[in-house]
C-alpha cells in the first residue's frame, strides 16, 4: 500500500480510473470482437455469393471462352483490387484469373459440390471460398478469394481508435473521481476543521450531530468520546492543582505564621526548640503530601510496573494486625484477621493499601469494637474486605471517597490526618491490579472492598 | 576519617556538614563537580557524600570517575526518585542512596552504616548500663530482673540496643521492624515505643530510650 497516493482523494481517484479502465476494456473488446466477426460473416457472405454466382454464369455460358468476355464477370471485380477469381480445370490448369497478379493459387482439398471456406495465413493473407462444378467441358474448380490486408487495416485502425478512446476514458475517470472525491469527502474536512477549532479553552464542545453522515457517526463519536475524557481529565487535573496548591498553603502558613511569630522578639531556647519540632512536623506533612502524590502519579501511568507474587493473605494480614496492634489496643480496639488464600498481586502495594484502609478504620472505628480484616470470592471478584463499626458515612460522601483531598468534614484537618490522599492511593492500587475498591456504610458499619478480578490468580489455602 | 560531601545547594551542603562534624566526623564540602574531581584525586576520604545534580562534571560523571581508581564508599542523594535513577546510581556502583527530603536521623545512620560496613560483627549480647539483650536465648533483663517482650517488643528493643546512641527516625523503625517501606502517618510507633518504655524504663529510675523531638528515638545511658 505505500506506492498508493496518501491522499484519499486521489487514491479514490486513482481505484475509480482503474476500476473503469477494466470495464471500458472489456466492453471494447466486447464491440471489437462483434465487429470483426460481423465483417468476417459478411465476407464470406459475399466470397458464397461470388461463387454461386459464377456457378450461374458457368451454367449459363456454352464454354469458358463465351464465360471469359462475358462482362458481368468482370463488372463485380472491376474496381476491387483485392478480390481474386481463379477458374481451374481437373488438370488444375488456371483457366480464368482475374484479380491482382502475381499469387499463386494455392492448394485446396477437392470440395464435394458444397461451399467450402479457408483463411491462407502467408503472404498476402487469403480468404478463400471455393467448389467444384460440372461444366461443358468436364469438372471445373471455382475460387473466390479476397485480400484480408484491408480488413486488417480497417481492423488496425479500428483498435487504435479504441485504445484511445479507453485511454481517454480512464483519464476522464480519474478527473471524475478526483472530483466526486474531493466532494464526497468534504465532510470529513469539514468534521476535521470544526474538531480543530476545539483547543484547550473550550474543550467542552462537541462536534454536532447535525447533518452528518452515518459513516462519520462512528469518528465524531469517538472523537466527542476523546474530548470527554480529555476534558474530564483536564478539569480533574486542574482540579487537583487546585487541591494541590491548597494542601500545601495550610503547612505553609503554619510554618510562615509561627515562625514569624517567634521571630518577633527574643525567646527562650525552649520556646525555639518547640517552634522547630513543630515546624518539622509541618515539613514531614508537606514531604509525606510529595511523596504520596508522586506514588499517585506514577501509579496512574500504565506504564508502572506491577511485580506480582503470590501473596499468602493471612499472612499478610497478620503482619498488618501486628503492626496496628499497640494503636488499636490504645483504642480500645481489636484487630481480627481471617483473611486466607493466596492471591498473585504486588506484596507492597497491597500492603501499602490495606494498612491506608486499617489505619482509617482504626481513626474512625468506635472504641470497644473489632475491626476486621477479611477475604471472599463472589462473583464480582476476589475481594478483601476491612470492616470497622464506626459511625456510618453520609451517603452523600460516599462516591467522593476514593477522590485526591477529598474529606467529609471540610473543617476538619487534624495534624495527624492522611492528607486526605490514603483512599486515592488505594484506588490507585487496585487499578493497577485491574480492580477496583468499594465501600459500604450503613448501620453495621463501613466496610472498604478490595476488588480483584477473578482472572487473578487466586488458591485457597487447604488447610483453613 | 575524612568525609567528602559534593553539594551545590549550599544551605544542604552546610548543614550535612555540620552534623556530620557534631557526630564526630572531620568534612570537607565540594560544591562543584570540578572542585569535588579534584578534591577526590589529591585527598584520600572514608565516605563521599554525593548530589547527582551538579553543575558542571554530575553526580554520575564523578561518580564513574571515583570507581575507576577506587573503592571508597559512595552515597548519593537525589531529589528524583525514579526507579531508574536509583538502579543507574547502584550500578554505577554507589553504596547507598537517598531521595530528599530525607530525615536527618536516617542520613547519618546511612552514613555510620557505610562508615563501618564490614567491621562490624553482628553481638550476640547487647547491653547498654543495666539492660541487657540476649539474642540467642531472646530473653531480656534489667538490673537483673527477667522482662517479658512481644516478638515485636523485642525487634525494636533489639534495634534501638544495637544502634546504641544513634537517633532512629520513625520511618526506619517501621522499616525495620515491621518492613512498613511507606510512610504512614499513623503514630505506630510512638504507641509500640511507649509500650516498650513501660516495661523497660518505667520500673527504673534511669531512663534509657529517649525521645528526641521532631526527629525520632535514641536508646542510651544518659549521665
């Protein structure tokens, strides 16, 4: 396909010119061929009607002398300098010769009293007709012949015009079909010209349903598609600066405020010593916001490697409850782990995700009650599950969760808060696994879900 | 024991510099690749503490200058965490390496780490004034007295004992005790040490492990 024209157009263009050059040749070549046989039919017509002529006139005459200045012999050839007339004897002497001289009559085989017909391939090229008849003075062959160079010559002429007129044609066609296709795909320019006027400031636009065509639809749909996401994509990016920018300007302003604050006048060491550490616990605020947006944003390009392995869950989970062990026991609360199987997935990230989702469960779980961490598979998926009985989560908050900074109390921001990007994390993780996270909150509590697809690797343990 | 630090940022360069010369270390601070490449080829140093981004001859240009002629301890630091720049650092043959912003707690136990890499023999007693840990037989003992440890109690004990008088972020005692490699803001192990200052401090009237504020923990006797 690369020698092809990259221009639609012309390609169109190019197949149209080709696709009537073959028909064109085939329809000469069709009106050829009739013509060449309707002349061939019509000369043999007329080389029979000769012989039965002269068959008459030998009737006719007493011998072939009174045959010879008889003029109506003569009168037909007059004039016709490529017709021949041979009348031969038994002995196959020429008796009668009329026409160019100079060709020797060539050998036939004896016809039986009936027509017989004969193209001579040599040169001059013949068409003969020819019989035998009784005559006065015994058997006589008569033949009549015609020079075929002429009809050759009329035939020549004729192909030449023919070629012509088919080249012409397909040159016609390419014009026509360049055209037809410059018209025809005016659409897809137009469609092009109005997508290009959609830029980054007004991405909300959509290409038109309006007098579009029905193979177009598929394109602009996909292109309105793509502008959809980009622009879901763009407001959720700006969105985030945003955020970002926000995030950042609280630790900042703690940071500005107090340290100017104490710099205003001369203070003890210890009162400096307290500015610092507080300072520090703002600076490990705004590392810990890097670090966890740079996990984000990797985490979010495809690209980003998974190493799976098969991860024993129980295990897994032990080593969590164990670490959130003494935190949960200041809280009053209980940390039950029934988690089994063996699932192939990324040991880190999936830690990472479950300890985000215990720690939240241990901020918010109610004092005195367990927090479960457990595992099931349903028709969804392989799914983990954390489980605390806290106070139920607002419905309304519900499909916001997962999003960066998002919080359900905007007034709350608490130094010892995940910065509101611990559930943005964990949805990242499971979209790299090719899962998802849900949560459900009602009066039994709230339970975040790990979602693996079941085409996930997964054994259950034999022993539990 | 002369550390060389190569560092453009002046404000990162003075005080690396500093606490390395307060935990008792003679420094010398490059701030150019040129000056660093010079320094290297007339000094002989223990440790070179390297920032990838250079003016001039980088991090990496000097750091493939340093292991052609030798076999000195290299760290180096770097804002770029990408996977690719820590495995290209490595296989240049750097030690070790730390993505900033670091703690400072845990750059100078990196740099204590590398400084006696090799030298040290993992103890199978470790005792520091009236405590004492016994690896082996896992059993711990104060002024005598037989204490009763988690699985967990006992790793952190036994890695604030080993790393006696070095102050230990709370991120490398996630680490290393509970291999938690990510930084959760939960105060995990402010709750686990405060458990374990319960049972071994306490009792006592000396106190061994010691808060040290904005920066982590540290386990010694104190006069």
């Amino acid at each position: 396909m690369t020698r092809w024209p990259r221009s639609l157009s012309q390609r169109l263009a190019l197949m149209f010119a080709l696709g009537s050059a073959v028909l064109l040749g085939a329809i000469c070549m069709y009106l050829y061929d009739s013509l060449a046989r309707e002349i061939a039919w019509r000369d043999d017509q007329a080389l029979a009607g000769r012989i039965e002529r002269m068959r008459a006139l030998i009737d006719e005459s007493a011998d072939l002398e009174a045959l010879r200045r008889r003029p109506r012999l003569y009168d037909n050839m007059l004039g016709n300098r490529d017709s021949l007339l041979w009348i031969l004897d038994d002995a196959g002497q020429v008796r009668i010769a009329v026409g160019p001289s100079g060709i020797a009559v060539p050998q036939l085989l004896p016809s039986d009293g009936r027509i017989a017909l004969r193209t001579i391939e040599g040169t001059p090229a013949l068409r003969l007709a020819w019989t035998r008849v009784a005559a006065a003075e015994g058997h006589l062959t008569l033949i009549a012949g015609r020079l075929l160079a002429e009809r050759e010559q009329m035939l020549g002429a004729y192909r030449l015009r023919l070629g012509l007129a088919l080249a012409a044609g397909a040159v016609l066609a390419y014009l026509l079909g360049l055209a037809i296709a410059v018209r025809g795909l005016r659409p897809v320019r137009d469609l092009a010209t109005r997508a290009a006027a959609i830029d980054v400031r007004h991405l909300s636009q959509r290409l038109d349903t309006a007098g579009s065509l029905r193979e177009l639809d598929a394109l602009r749909d996909a292109l309105n598609g793509m502008l959809a996401r980009l622009e879901a994509g763009f407001a959720q990016l700006a969105r985030f600066s945003e955020d970002l920018a926000h995030e950042m300007r609280t630790p900042l302003n703690n940071l500005m405020g107090q340290t100017q604050q104490a710099l205003s006048r001369a203070r003890t060491a210890e009162d400096y010593q307290n500015l610092l550490v507080s300072n520090q616990e703002e600076y490990e605020r705004l590392a810990r916001m890097i670090d966890s947006m740079l996990f984000l944003a990797r985490t979010e390009q495809t690209a980003a490697a998974l190493v799976r392995v098969p991860v024993a869950l129980q295990e897994l989970g032990d080593q969590l409850c164990e670490y959130f062990e003494g935190l949960a026991e200041e809280r009053d609360m209980r940390l039950l782990n029934t988690a089994r199987g063996t699932l192939a997935a990324d040991r880190e990230l999936l830690r990472r995700a479950l300890a985000n989702l215990l720690a939240n469960s241990l901020r918010y779980g109610e004092p005195g009650t367990p927090i479960t961490l457990s595992s099931a598979v349903s028709a969804q998926g392989i799914e983990i599950a954390v489980h605390n009985l806290g106070p139920a989560i607002g419905a309304e908050h519900l499909p916001h969760l997962f999003e960066r900074f998002y919080r359900c109390d905007p007034s709350r921001q608490g130094a010892g808060e995940s910065g509101g990007l611990g559930l943005a994390i964990v949805r990242s993780i499971m979209q790299l696994h090719g899962g998802d996270v849900r949560v459900e909150s009602g009066a039994e509590g709230t339970r975040f879900v790990l979602i693996f697809p079941l085409s996930t690797k997964f054994v259950v343990d034999s022993s539990s | 024991m002369t550390i060389l630090i190569v560092e453009d940022e002046d404000k990162t360069a003075d005080y690396l510099r500093k606490g390395l010369q307060e935990a008792g270390y003679p420094v010398q601070v490059a701030s150019t690749g040129h000056e660093g490449r010079q320094l290297i080829a007339q000094e002989r140093y223990e440790l070179v503490v390297l920032d990838v981004m250079l003016p001039g001859v980088d991090g990496w240009e000097l750091l493939r200058l340093l292991r052609r002629t030798s076999g000195i301890p290299v760290m180096f630091l770097t804002a770029r965490d990408a996977i690719e720049d820590r495995v290209k650092g490595l296989e240049l043959g750097a030690d070790d390496y730390l993505v900033k912003p670091f703690s400072y707690a845990e750059f100078l136990a990196r740099v204590r780490t590398l400084l006696r890499r090799g030298s040290v023999r993992e103890s199978e007693r470790l005792q520091v004034a009236d405590l004492e840990l016994d690896l082996l037989r896992r059993r711990v003992t104060r002024a005598g007295e037989r204490i009763e440890l988690t699985n967990k109690e006992f790793a952190l004990l036994h890695l604030l004992l080993g790393r006696e008088g070095e102050v230990l972020s709370r991120t490398t005692i996630a680490s290393q005790v509970w291999q938690m490699n990510f930084d959760s803001d939960t105060n995990v192990v402010d709750v686990a040490i405060r458990r374990l200052r319960a049972k071994i401090d306490d009792p006592h009237p000396v106190k061994l492990i010691h808060t040290v504020r904005g920066v982590g923990y540290v386990l010694e006797a104190r006069a």
